[in-house]
C-alpha cells in the first residue's frame, strides 16, 4: 500500500496545477479583443461595482471572522481553561484560513467574470463558437480557482495537524463566509433585478436592458456576485464540507482497524475528481450543430466518465474497497439524474413550463398558482433520488464493519461533488453571457450578435437551473454525512469527559419518539423557513427603496425617460443601495441559524442537537429545491413567451409571467441556494460544539 504522504503529495500537486490551468484560461480570456467603447465603458461600471461590492461585503465579514476566531480561542474545541492552549490556537487559525480561501476562490471569479463578458459581447461578431468559448473559459477560472482551493487548503490543513476536529474548524469558516457571501449577493442580485423589471418592463415597456433604466448596471453587478461569488462560495463550502465529513469518518475508522488507506481513499477520489474537471474543462468544445446546451452537457458527462473510469483504476491499483467506490459512484449517478430531473422541471421545451407560461394568459395569480404547484412536484425526484442514494451506499458498504456504512453515505456525497469544477465552470458561464447580452445590445452590436448571445444567454438559463439542483442535492449527502461526523464527534469527546469508556459510544442513532429529540426536531425544521423569510424580507425592503430611487432619476433628470442622446442615469447611486442594503440585512439572516443551534444545544444537549439537524436536514433540502426549481420555472416561462410565444413581448401574458418572474427570482436566487449552506454551517457548529454541550446543557 502506497503511504498517505503519496496521496496527500498527489493531492496537493493536481491542486497546483488546477491553479495553472486557472492562470492560463485567464490569460487567454484576457487576450480577447475589445474595441466597442460603449461595451468598455458599460464593463467597467460593472467591474468596479462588483469590486466596491465585494470590498465592502468582505470589510464586514472580517469583523464577523475575527469576533469568531476569538471565541473558537476562547471555548473550541474546549474551553482554554479546562485543556490546553494550543489546541484551541489551531482551530482558530484553521478557521480563519478557511475564511480566507473561500473569500480569494470569490474575488478570482469576480475579476474574471468583468472581464469575461465583454469578450463575450464581441466575440459574438465573430459567432457563436468563438463567444461561448470566452462565456465557458471565464467561468472555467472559477471552477478551477475554487476547487483547486478546496482540495489544496483541506490537504495542507490535515498534513500539517493531522487532525480531523482541525479540519471541521476549516470548514465552518468556509461555510460561514460562504453563508453570508450567497445571502448577501442573493440580496444584491436580486434587488437591482426586481427593480429593474418591475420600473422597465412592467412600468414603462422599455427592454430588459435599456440603458435609460439606472437599476440595470446594479443588475448586472448583482449576476457576478450573487451567480458568481456566492455561487462560488456555495460550492466551495460543500466540498470541503463534504471531505471534512468523510475524512472525520475515515480516520476514526482507521484508528480502530490500524493504517491510513480510508483517510487515502477520501484525498485519491477527491483529487480524480479534480483531474476529470480540468481535462473535461480542456475538451469542451461547440460541435457542428452549435448548441451550447449540448456542449455544457457533454462536458459534464465526459468529466463524470472520466471521474468513474480513473477511480476505478485507483481502486484497483491502491486497494482501496470496491463498496466504497460503488459508493461513491452511486452519488455521482445520482447527482446527474438530479440534474436532469431539474432540468425537465425548468427547461421551457417542457412541458411544466409551457403549461405555466399558456396560464400567464389568464393573469398573474394563475402563473403563480401553477409555478408553486409543479415547483413542489419537483421536490420529488430529488428527495427520492437523496434518500436512495444515501440507503443504497449505507447497505453497501454496512458489512465492511462498524462506521463503513455512515462513511459510505459521506463518500457517496464526495462522489457527487467530484466533477464539481466542471459544475461551477457552467454555472460561471451563465452571468459572463447574461452580462455579454446586456453589453450587445448597450453597445448596439445589431441583431445577429443579439441572436448569438440570446442563445447562449438560454444555454446559461437551462444549466444554471440544473447546477443549482446539483448543489442542493450535493449538500443533502453531505449534510447527512456531516450527522455522522456529528456523532463521532460526540462519541471521542464523550470519551475524553470519561462520561463513558473507551471503545464504548455515548451516540449510536436517535429515538424520535424521545421528547428532547422531537423538541429539536421541531425547531430545527422551523429555522429554514425563518431564514427564507428573513432573507426574502430583505430583498423587499431593499427592491421598495431601489424602485424610489429609479422613479426620482426618471422624474427630475430631463430627457432621461425618452433617452436624449447624452443623458445618463446615476448608476452608481443603484449600486450603493444594493450594497448598503444587502450587507444591512445579511448579519441577521446569518446569525439566526447559529444561534439557535446553539440554544437548543445548551436546552437540550447533543441529544436535542441530533434531531435538530435532522428536522433542519429535511425542511431545509425541501425548501432549497422548491424555491430554486420554482424560480427558475417562472424565469423560463418568461423567457419562453418573450420567444414570440403566447402573445411576445408586451402581451398580458408576458407582464404576467413577469411578476411570476419577480416572485421566482428572490426564490431561485436569493433564498433557495442560501439554504443548503444554512445546513451545512449549523451542522459545522454541533459538531464543534459537541463537548460543551456534552458539559453544559439543562437537560441531560
């Protein structure tokens, strides 16, 4: 058997190289010509928004860090008093670097990002596969950038403490920073775009992007740092959540049978699956029939063949347990069927979306009823598809031996986001192209290129909606593997407090019929629900002070409603209401899930703490995939008219599906994917609190 060193050397070198092809892809982007002075012009508002955006965001939640830092210091994993002093140091600085490597995976995909649509816009004169090579290879950077981060910080994190508890601490600052990035660009994107629609579509009739219209630049900011930064984030979190999970699993399963080759299993698959996203990212390529959708697809399919044929071969070569791998290739199966279950639901050449789209006909109230109705139906599949997965690696892999099946259940969640480099670099893809047609038609590049970009624009639409599902279904698996790495947790602490002894556990499973287990449940299943509403409450807030400030441009700056030449609107004052306000609401948001993890630890101890993640599991994973599938039905239904269908654009069907777009956007982007992350950060805090829970809690 090959040493762990080996795999923890291999692991860190596919990471660097990861970094290479990130440099490269960004180099070649930034090679692209652009000419079109408008297009500069209107790209550079966009960058520097989402720079002040960012700079401002990032100001806030260094405080937060630091405040955090200092009570991991004070109390984590134990408090200083009661053990030693190092320890605690550790995880504190494990925690902020998980911060920081979350943050720069952000900041690397904003800069490409700005860049990348411009190029996008006027590759586009040169046709549809020059543009969506400059659409994919931006938002490859991304893909490359934070999973490279993931792998190397996780590796470097675990080579240098050895430590699993150390590694959960990593990943909660990942997780928090990843939180209150994708609230607070969900609360940006979503008010510059509400307010966009509902002044320019729905008021005056002008389109989408009308450069009369002051919310449009806030809007296009509002793709990069929510789609961009706080999808980035999103996905960043899950993975090195899902590896913490599993290699928390991995090592106390290795300390009682002896050697390392579970911990090597988790660092070999986690580095394949690295491997097959930058080779599928190199191949992809438009064929001859020049259908982006096809070829965001096919990428995705040659990286998870990739993935499942070099992981074969790893099992093969190294030893590893061919149950772990069937494991492991049961999430990855599933994460794709959840993809494709998503994209039935929201793809407008499907049935789901044209009924709701011919409902538009009789008025909003009907586009909102039948959007809710197949949006739930949609839950379904995915929550089937969760479930089985998770049964199907648990029985697998049960009769290796005590703690196998719970790990299988965290590989087959590291299955499922082993292509997730190719996964981010499609969904990177969609805001370059949405912001790439907003700049043709700002800088009057003409119908064709219009055309061009529509398409890939849809293209963008379609796989945001399947990536978006994939990150949930993805951080289901790995939530339910965080409650196994929970109750290892509880179990080595409960030794350490000689509550019980060695080799014994304290946890094996929880009694729902227990009280103090379904009082957690409960709560736990509320606190999804009163995220959304925070959540959406904010882009409400902040949408009405938007809408004021664009009625006051459009009453008291002459010519600017009938767009004289020379007029321009106060963009930036658009910016700063987003920003301000999104930053304003997220703190709250945030914090509401942490500290009722918290209160319910200390009521009712890591008992009450076992049914609270399992009702916040379950509610959580129900809500992310119906808000996110709904909205994005409602955005397709709209999408699918103003294709000429049901009347066009202008017709009492498309202002109908406009507001059905409005309702569906702070779903879809705001507070359906802040979700997932929501789960994963309290599940992060059980575990890291589990010992003064254990010490501290009214009820025993």
């Amino acid at each position: 058997m090959v040493g762990l060193n080996a795999f923890l050397l291999l692991s860190t070198a596919i990471a660097i190289l990861a970094f290479v092809c990130a440099g490269w892809l960004y180099s070649w982007v930034n090679k692209q010509p652009t000419k079109n002075q408008r297009i500069q012009e209107v790209s550079g508002y966009i960058r520097r928004g989402a720079a002040a955006f960012l700079k401002k965001e990032y100001r806030v939640l260094a405080r937060f860090a630091g405040i955090v830092a200092i009570l991991i210091l004070l109390f984590l994993p134990a408090p200083i008093w009661k053990g030693s002093f190092l320890p605690n140091l550790v995880m504190a600085i494990a925690y902020l670097a998980g911060t920081a490597f979350s943050a720069l995976a952000g900041k690397i995909g904003i800069e490409v990002a700005t860049i990348a649509n411009a190029k996008t816009a006027e590759a586009a004169q040169k046709g549809i596969r020059q543009s969506f090579l400059s659409g994919f290879r931006g938002g490859a950077v991304m893909g490359m950038a934070v999973v490279g981060s993931s792998l190397l910080g996780v590796t470097l994190i675990y080579w240098i403490t050895g430590d699993t508890t150390t590694l959960l601490g990593f990943s909660f600052g990942a997780s928090s920073l990843a939180l209150f990035a994708k609230a607070g660009g969900g609360i940006f994107t979503k008010t510059a775009d509400i307010a966009a629609d509902l002044t320019g579509k729905v008021e005056l009739g002008i389109p989408e992007d009308d450069p009369r219209n002051p919310a449009v630049i806030a809007d296009n900011v509002g793709d990069n740092v929510g789609d961009v930064a706080g999808m980035g984030a999103d996905l960043f979190d899950s993975n090195v959540a899902s590896m913490a999970a599993a290699l928390v699993m991995a090592a106390a399963i290795d300390k009682a049978v002896g050697g390392t080759v579970n911990v090597a299993m988790v660092f070999s698959y986690a580095a394949i699956g690295l491997l097959a996203s930058i080779i599928g990212v190199a191949t992809a390529r438009m064929g001859k029939n020049d259908n982006p959708t096809f070829a965001l697809n096919s990428s995705t399919y040659v990286t998870t063949g990739i993935y499942a044929v070099l992981t074969a071969l790893a099992t093969v070569a190294f030893g590893f347990e061919w149950r772990i791998w069937g494991a492991s290739a049961v999430g990855l199966l599933v994460g794709v069927i959840i993809g494709i279950a998503t994209d039935y639901f929201t793809d407008d050449r499907r049935l789901p979306v044209q009924r709701t789209a011919k409902a538009s006909e009789k008025g909003p109230a009907l586009t909102v009823l039948s959007g809710v109705a197949y949006g739930f139906v949609s839950v379904l599949p995915a929550l089937v598809g969760i479930g089985i997965s998770a049964l199907i690696s648990y029985k697998l892999c049960d009769p290796l031996g005590d703690g196998y099946a719970l790990f299988g259940i965290s590989m087959a969640a590291v299955g499922m986001l082993s292509i997730v480099g190719m996964i981010i670099s499609n969904d990177a893809y969609g805001p370059i192209v949405d912001n790439a047609r907003g700049l043709a038609e700002m800088g009057g590049l003409g119908d064709e290129v219009l055309e061009i970009t529509d398409t890939l624009d849809s293209a963008g639409n379609t796989v945001k909606a399947i990536t978006k599902g994939f990150a949930i279904g993805a951080a289901g698996l790995t939530v339910i593997s965080l409650l196994g790495a929970f109750i290892s947790e509880v179990n080595e602490a409960a030794v350490a407090l000689n509550l019980v002894e060695a080799g014994q556990k304290y946890l094996s499973g929880f009694d729902l019929i227990n009280p103090t287990v379904f009082f957690g449940m409960l709560v736990g299943a509320a606190i999804p629900a009163v995220f959304s509403a925070m959540l959406i409450l904010g882009v409400d807030r902040n949408t009405q002070r938007m809408v004021e400030e664009i009625h006051r441009q459009f009453d008291t700056i002459p010519g600017l409603r009938e767009g004289k030449e020379g007029v321009v609107p106060e963009y930036e004052k658009c910016i700063e209401i987003a920003t301000l306000g999104s930053i304003q609401e997220l703190i709250p948001a945030g914090l509401a899930g942490i500290l009722a993890t918290i209160v319910v630890g200390f009521i009712g101890g890591v008992t009450a703490i076992g049914g609270y993640l399992a009702g916040n599991i379950i509610s959580g994973l129900l809500l992310a995939l119906f808000m996110s599938n709904t909205g994005g039905l409602w955005d397709n239904s709209k999408k699918y008219i103003e294709s000429g269908q049901h009347g066009g654009k202008g017709s009492d069907a498309h202002k109908a599906a406009v507001i059905g777009d409005t309702v569906g956007d702070p779903f879809k982007d705001t507070a359906g994917p802040s979700i997932n992350t929501q789960i994963t950060v309290v599940s992060l805090v059980s575990s890291l609190m589990s010992s003064i829970f254990l010490m501290f809690s009214l009820i025993r």
